[in-house]
C-alpha cells in the first residue's frame, strides 16, 4: 500500500446479506475498520460509505439496500483540494466517534484534519459461489502517472460538488489487476493521502476482460470507504471501543 498506493490482503467477512444495509453496518464495517487499520498503520478509522455493484445493473448509484452497475471510467476519487474539503462536509454531517462516545465537534474534525489523513477504498467480490470473472477492477501505478495526465471533473449532487480527477491516456501507464479474485480477498487501495511523499491518486476502473469466458456470471461487488487517521490527537476521556452508537450507522473509531 506504501509503494504502489494499493494492495491486494486476504480478509474473511462473516457478513452474510450484503442487501440489509444494518447487517453491513453492524458486521462488514467493524471488519473493514480493522483491515484498513491493519493495512495502512492508521490509528483511527471511519467508515462513511458503500456501494454494492452487479455487472447487469446500467445505473451508477444505488439505492438503500440496492445496487449499482460497474463504473468503466478512469477516475480517482479525490483530488488534492477536493478530498479536505469532503472531510469537512462529513463532519458537519456528523461524525460519531465510538472513542469518544460522541459526535465530532467542529474542533474536532480540525484537530483530525491538521495531521495526517487519507481516503481508503476496500473493494471485494460478493459472490459465494465464483471467482470475479467479469468487469474486474484495474488498479495503476501512480509513479507511471505524470502529473500533466490527470484533470479534474465535478460531481454534482443535490447538496454538494464533488471533485475527481480523470486520466488522459498515455502508453506509459501501468496497469494491474488481480484475476479471478475470490470473496475472500479484498483491493485496498487510496484514492487521496494527505502524506505527498508517496502514493496518493490511485486510479482505477472496471474493464472488459478479453479473457473472460463468454458465460462469465455476473460481477457482484462491493466497495467501503473509508478516512484513515494517522496522528490523531489524544483523547481526554476514552471511553470503550467497541461502544455502538445507536441511530448513528456510520459511526468511526
């Protein structure tokens, strides 16, 4: 994840309905919180969004408790402006900290702000029965990426603007990806690091296989995001853990 801003880790889940929205939030989002830890040397991790995607689907965002289509775009989630400023959104949306057994104040979300973040997606298949076989999910070296190829695009929701960079096409980018990824294995990788010393624009897309078998089921997949924390200040009062936080389904720790 260091080198190449990406990495491939065998992670089970005992998550079994990745349909009910509350069985994610009280199973698969603990495990990916310790797997992004684990991966990355976060201390703290927040868990803020998922999305399930089926390859039939031709819709690009889901509904709760639905799905959506494969996204076969070159993009990055963030960019170096535009994912500081998703961090303050979320916290004036509310962030609850299981640490503290609260909602973040503003000064809080500052404090976590001035050291060192990044944004982590954890992207896995969700089929029990196969191996992704279609529409995989390439992932690029970003030391192959000049710095001239990326521009930026906006994103406009009802409430807010997001910004992601895309990618002119170059020969000289380097692409991976894992065939024939299992259930059991999970792509994590960063789509901003705060730190600019090293990966911090993962670019990434679903891609047409051309060794795909002609009757590949369909991908089943989905994807976390998450805010790891490097530095975060000290807590006064720490309070347990693993405290759950009733009515608050995207709560961090």
């Amino acid at each position: 994840l260091d080198a190449l801003g990406f990495a491939l880790q065998s992670w089970p889940t005992k998550c079994d309905d990745f349909e009910d929205d509350d069985a994610l939030v009280a199973t698969y989002y603990g495990e990916m919180m310790d797997l992004v830890k684990a991966a990355s040397g976060a201390e703290r991790v927040f868990i803020f969004d998922h999305t399930v995607r089926e390859s039939g689907n031709t819709n690009l965002n889901a509904a709760a408790g639905g799905s959506a289509a494969p996204v076969p775009r070159v993009h990055c989630d963030y960019t170096a402006s535009g994912a500081p400023r998703r961090l303050q959104q979320l916290g004036a949306e509310g962030i609850y900290s299981r640490l503290r057994g609260r909602v973040l104040t503003p000064e809080d979300v500052e404090e976590l702000a001035a050291g060192r973040f990044a944004f982590i997606n954890v992207w896995r298949s969700i089929d029990d029965s196969h191996p992704v076989m279609q529409q995989p999910l390439a992932v690029c070296d970003e030391k192959s990426v000049a710095e001239e190829d990326r521009f930026t695009y906006e994103l406009r929701f009802p409430d807010r603007t997001g910004e992601n960079y895309s990618l002119r096409h170059s020969r000289a980018h380097r692409w991976y990806y894992f065939p024939r990824q299992t259930k059991d294995e999970c792509l994590v990788f960063k789509v901003y690091d705060k730190r600019e010393d090293g990966p911090r624009f993962v670019f990434h897309t679903a891609f047409s296989d051309p060794s795909s078998p002609a009757d590949a089921p369909p991908r089943r997949s989905i994807e976390v995001r998450a805010i790891a924390f490097f530095d975060p200040p000290e807590l006064e009062e720490p309070v347990d853990a693993m405290r759950t936080a009733q009515g608050e389904p995207f709560a961090g720790r």
